[in-house]
C-alpha cells in the first residue's frame, strides 16, 4: 500500500491531517489521505530506521533515528543535525518542546540535548541524569522536564530525571519506583 517496511515505530499526524509513519528501514512514509510519499536518505533523511516522530509549534517535522541523527522537515527539504553539531548522540528515543520553545532530544547513550534553535547543550549523568539512555520524556504543568531511562550497557542506571531549570533529581527504585525501566511518561 506505499509503505517502504512493515514495521512501523512512530506514528504522527502534522497539523495538516497528514499522517507519516517512521519505520525500521523504510524511512518515513506520509499518507495525506490520497496516496503514499515515502522519504529515505536519497532524499536527506538522516537514517533510514525512524523511531520518534515530532511537530514543532512552527510547523516543521523532526525525525529522531537509530542513527543518523535528527532531521528536520521544513516543508521543502531536510536538515539533519547529528554528533558533529553538538548533538550527545546520533540514536534518538524521544522528543520533547518545552514551553519556551526549546527542542530536547531524548539519546540512547549521549544523554539529552536541548536545542535553543542556534546549538546544543547536552547533560549526561556527569550532569546528574540517572542514565545517559533517555527514552521518555515529558514537562509537568510547573515546567519541570521529566525524563524516563532505562539502563543498558555499561550504563547501569535507570529510571526516573526532574530538571528543574538548574538541576537535576533523580528517583529510582530506592526512592519507591517499582522499576527502574521508564519508557514512557504521561
């Protein structure tokens, strides 16, 4: 039916009533209800396996992959920002805008970076995160950024991050989690 892979990760439908699909392998597919458009790295995509999909307040489409990077679509083509950009890793997990307008990319492995629309700043569990896996994330009604982990690798943490503007909190199992694998916040 137009999609280049089966297996679908991500799902969004753009304030246009379009519907795109990021998939594993195939790219991203938009169906705008009429017939299927399916954009890959011949056409700018960052990587091919799309896992998180996000519209921005302005309308552009952003494409967190497994390896690539983020892409942003504006419409008309992709830019692509990864590692070399400041980025703290090229595998994304989530996306979150906050109420200010700042983009923060959830990695697996480089922490989260925030982008303020000119550069990256990253924080990693140097910065006091409780993982550098950061696979959820989400802001409260008070502002906070919650951010859920998961452990993998050599990194051994998990659960749960509250940045308050300045610093970070971290909850786990020993503060009442009942597990320390967060991979989706609400």
């Amino acid at each position: 039916d137009g999609l280049k892979s089966n297996w679908v990760w991500s799902l969004l439908e753009d304030r246009k009533g379009a519907m795109w699909f990021g998939t594993y392998g195939g790219g991203v597919t938009r169906w705008d209800g009429q017939t299927c458009t399916t954009f890959t790295t011949d056409d700018g995509l960052g990587h091919n396996e799309v896992r998180v999909l996000f519209e921005d307040r302005v309308g552009n489409l952003w494409f967190g992959t497994q390896g690539g990077g983020v892409s942003r679509w504006d419409g008309d083509g992709f830019t692509t920002f990864t590692t070399d950009d400041g980025l703290g890793h090229n595998r994304l997990w989530a996306i979150l805008e906050d109420r200010v307008g700042r983009l923060w990319f959830g990695t697996e492995g480089g922490g989260v970076s925030r982008w303020d629309g000119q550069a990256f700043t990253t924080f990693t569990t140097d910065d006091g995160l409780a993982s550098n896996n950061v696979r959820a994330l989400i802001e409260d009604q008070h502002g906070a950024i919650w951010l859920g982990h998961e452990s993998a690798g050599l990194d051994s943490g998990g659960g749960l991050s509250r940045w308050d503007g300045h610093t970070f909190t971290c909850y786990t199992t020993a503060d009442g989690l009942p597990y320390d694998q967060v991979r989706s916040l609400f």
